[in-house]
C-alpha cells in the first residue's frame, strides 16, 4: 500500500474545506477551555471520516492521521471532554471504517516527543504524547499493534548514545501495554544521529519496538550499508506485521537551493522493491497528489 501524510490538499480546497488538524492557540485554550476542544474534536472526527471514505474511493489504504487530532489532550483525558458520548461515537466509526476496508492508520507525534531526553519534564510529556495518540486509536476500536503504528525518532544523543539508548528502553518500558504495542522508531536525517542498524541492535532487539526504514534520511546514516540491507535489518524487527517505510525524494533534485534534508513535492522513482516489501508512507508536499501522480505513471 501506498500512503500519504494528513493534509489532503484536495479536500482541504473545497468549500468548506475538510480537514481533521482544527487546533488552537494558546490564548484561545485559556480563554475558551476544554469546551471548545470538544468542539474542535468533533469537527475535526467528522472530516476524518470523510477523508477516509475519499481516500478508499481513490484506492488509498494507508493514511497517517495528523496528531492535531485533539486539540490540547495534554491538558485532559479524553473522557472528560463535553459531548464525550458523540465524539467517542464518531471515533468509533472511524474506526470501523478503517477496520471494514483493510486500511492502515498511523500516527506520527512531532519532533519535540523525546523519549530519551536528559530532561525528566521532557520525557514525561513526550510518555503523555504517546499515551493520548494511544487513546485515540483505542477509542476508535483498533488493534494494539505497530500496524496502527505511533512512530516516533529518538532525535538526539545527548552527547552519549549508549545512554541515551537505555534512557529510551526506560521510556518504553513505563508506557502502557497499548502505547508500547503500537510504538515505533525511525531512523534519522543526520550522521550524528540514529542509524537503522543502531536502532535496531539498540532498540528493536531489546525492546521489540519495530524500526521504521526511512529511504532518504538513509542517505545521511547509511553506516555503509545499501538502502536494501538497511531495509532488510529493519524488517527483521516487525515480526509478523508488514513493515512500514518512508519514501520522499530530495527537494534539490528539482531545482532551487534547499536543505539536503528537505522534501521535494512529488516523487518520481519509486523503488519497484520496497513496494513490494513493506506498506510506503509518501513524504511529499503534494500529498495525496503526489501520490496519484507516482501511482498513475507506474500503472
């Protein structure tokens, strides 16, 4: 399956326009509360919905839900928002859609989720980041399992990878059995960082946690191994599960003067292997355009 990452460009054209990211500042959270988070929420539940049905109208099955979800969960549990029974509802039928159709949703926190961070605060908040991404895959009646992947990067050294290795491993081991079933890490875009054979000895061998093949950060941490060895040592970490990679091509091969690390808008040379290998999350800036247009030029 191929997949595209939370913004559907061309649903969020229409008018109105449909889209599951509605959040709100901080101010705004101060001054209208957990009320309007519920609101938030269901609006955002609704298009969620919507943005599945389209996606398995046009033959997409794997989609990687925003994690703007619902606005500020940080703050409170999910059961004590307002209209709670109706949103609880309409996650369930997210769910029984995805379930229904055979698709595949992910979730993927953003950078600052830092399990192995030095600093306490920060690994607490980062435990609650996955918990309440757990939450929400829990209210929409889905499996416990990384093919409902939570995927996250460890993201740093901190100046001593051994340490911030097990620092990890002790993260994992205080989440939840349904955060800890659906976690998985990625490798990074930077050669001081996390490689896949690192994580996988480090991380997947230990814990069990899957390990996500990213194609092009592979390039910056490549440890002299192929794109195809990097795959397979991530794929021995999935188990039974079909793995998840990441695909996006380099936003300098078309011109311009951008970072080595950034995203082009679409991609043009899908790897006929790693399609047949694991479940592709796109990583371009067209999205579900991007999508299509590769799909459509490979039939």
């Amino acid at each position: 399956m191929l997949g595209y990452a939370c913004l559907n460009r061309t649903l969020r054209e229409r008018e109105p326009p449909l889209r599951c990211n509605r959040d709100m500042q901080r101010k705004t959270w101060e001054s209208r509360g957990v009320e309007y988070a519920a609101e938030l929420t269901l609006r955002n539940l609704t298009d969620l919905y919507e943005i599945l049905q389209w996606n398995v109208d046009h033959d997409i099955y794997f989609y990687r839900c925003t994690s703007d979800l619902v606005p500020w969960n940080s703050q409170f549990d999910l059961a004590d928002l307002p209209d709670y029974d109706r949103i609880a509802e309409r996650a369930a039928d997210c769910g029984a859609f995805v379930r229904d159709h055979g698709m595949r949703l992910t979730f993927h926190p953003a950078h600052w989720c830092k399990l192995a961070s030095d600093t306490e605060e920060t690994v607490e908040n980062s435990l609650n980041t996955v918990e309440y991404h757990a939450d929400w895959l829990d209210l929409m009646g889905l499996d416990r399992s990384p093919y409902y992947s939570i995927n996250v990067h460890i993201g740093a050294t901190y100046g001593d990878k051994a340490a911030t290795a097990e620092r990890f491993r002790d993260a994992v081991a205080r989440l939840s059995p349904g955060a800890r079933q659906r976690l998985t890490v990625e490798n990074d875009d930077k050669s001081s960082l996390w490689s896949v054979p690192e994580l996988v000895e480090e991380v997947g061998e230990t814990t069990g946690v899957p390990v996500v093949f990213d194609y092009h950060h592979h390039q910056f941490t490549d440890r002299g191994l192929t794109h195809r060895e990097a795959f397979d040592l991530a794929r021995g970490t999935w188990g039974d599960v079909r793995p998840i990679a990441h695909y996006s091509e380099p936003a300098r091969l078309y011109g311009g003067d951008a970072r080595p690390q950034a995203h082009a808008e679409h991609v043009t040379d899908l790897p006929a292997w790693l399609c047949e290998a694991a479940d592709v999350m796109l990583e371009a800036g067209a999205k579900e355009r991007a999508l299509l247009a590769v799909r459509d030029g490979r039939d």
